[in-house]
C-alpha cells in the first residue's frame, strides 16, 4: 500500500506544478489527457508483451497492495505508468516554457 500512496503523493507533486505553470493538464486538459490515456495504454500493452513473453514477473512486496489485476499485473502498475506518462508531458511541456522564455529575453521581448 505504501508504494500506491507514494504514487498518489508524487503525481499531487506534479499536478501541484502543473496548475502553478500552466503546464499540461492546465493549459490543454483534453489533449493532455489524450496524451496520458495513449501512453499509458502503449506501455501497458507493453507490459502484457513482456508478461506473456515470461519477461516481466511480479515477484511481489509488502509494500504494494497485492491486488493483482491480471496475472502479473498488480493495481500499483498502471497507476505508474499514468504517473511517468503525466510526469514525462510536465517536463516536456516545462522544457519547452523554459526554452521560449530563454529566447524570448535573448530578443529583449517578454514571455
């Protein structure tokens, strides 16, 4: 349970920047939620490759919930995967704030 509470906690981190910059969900909500629901179903489809390959197992922790949904697929695993596509769309978007406010002073414009 710890390991889905710290997912939880780390991705209010990241909604708490992204509101504060207008980053992602704050600035375009639809198309960023489009982005998140795509990648989180690219790496979950992923994931189904690789547990069906015998690649990926789940050995199992007392620090995650144990509730499995599929074999080899507890709950913890697409809350992590939302969480990455989410943090990876906040720092893209973030870079991309930086880079223009950063041109924009070397034109002696505002941002």
């Amino acid at each position: 349970m710890a390991y889905l509470i710290a997912l939880l906690v780390s991705a209010a981190g990241v909604a708490t920047l992204d509101a504060r910059f207008r980053l992602a969900f704050w600035r375009a909500p639809r198309a960023a939620a489009l982005t998140v629901a795509a990648g989180t179903v690219f790496f979950l489809a992923w994931d189904a490759a690789g547990i069906a390959a015998g690649v990926f197992l789940h050995p199992g922790s007392p620090l995650m919930t144990g509730i499995m949904l599929a074999p080899q697929m507890p709950l913890e695993e697409p809350v992590f995967l939302a969480f990455f596509c989410y943090t990876a769309l906040a720092l893209y978007t973030g870079a991309e704030h930086a880079l223009a406010a950063r041109a924009a002073r070397r034109q002696g414009a505002r941002p």
